[in-house]
C-alpha cells in the first residue's frame, strides 16, 4: 500500500499532522501556566509538517498553526520543531498538504 513503510508503518516524515492535544500537554509544551478547572479538559489542535520520528516516543512536528481550547487560531510562535510524544495526542489526521480550511479537518470536537 501507498505510504506504508517496513514492517507496516506509515511513512509520516514530510506530511502533515492535524493533531488534537490534551491540554495539560499543550501548556507543558509552550511553557503556559495551568489552566482553572473548568478548563482542564479542553484541548489544542497541532497542525505542522512531520519532520521524524523518535520511536516509542513521539513525532517530531514543525509546528505552523495552533488551535486553542477556545478555537482561535494562531501562527506557532516560532520557527522550531518539538517533539509531540504519542500519549500526549487524543485524535489525528495526515494529509499530504497542508490543510487550507483547518474546520475541515479538526477531530475530536463538535462541528459547528
């Protein structure tokens, strides 16, 4: 199959990743304080082009935009790669080309 590397896994370096982050993860990640409780459950969508792959422990994502709890969207706040570990990703979606319209393809949230 297309995209299907050795051993039956999904080449994903050069493609990009639509993926929705635990909260608490997100705030590690960009060094943000805690949320409030009533926040707690919230979640981040990621979107970035995949630049590796560090095995058992994440991707390693270009981010280029951020979806916040509250939908609104932002340019990443710099030009840098992060490691996403795999326990920090709730729902995801690859597509070969950056998504143009990001509510056509965020998962894990109703669609308005």
């Amino acid at each position: 199959r297309e995209g299907v590397g050795v051993g039956g896994l999904m080449e994903l370096t050069g493609k990009y990743l639509v993926a929705t982050i635990k909260d608490s993860s997100a705030r590690l990640l960009f060094d943000l304080p805690g949320a409030g409780p009533a926040r707690s459950e919230g979640q981040w969508t990621f979107v970035g082009r995949v630049e590796g792959e560090t095995s058992g422990v994440g991707v390693w994502l270009a981010i280029e935009e951020i979806v916040n709890p509250e939908g609104m969207v932002t340019s990443a706040p710099g030009p840098y790669t992060v490691l996403v570990r795999w326990d920090w990703i709730v729902t995801a979606v690859m597509t070969t080309e950056k998504p143009v319209d990001l509510k056509s393809v965020r998962v894990g949230r109703p669609q308005h």
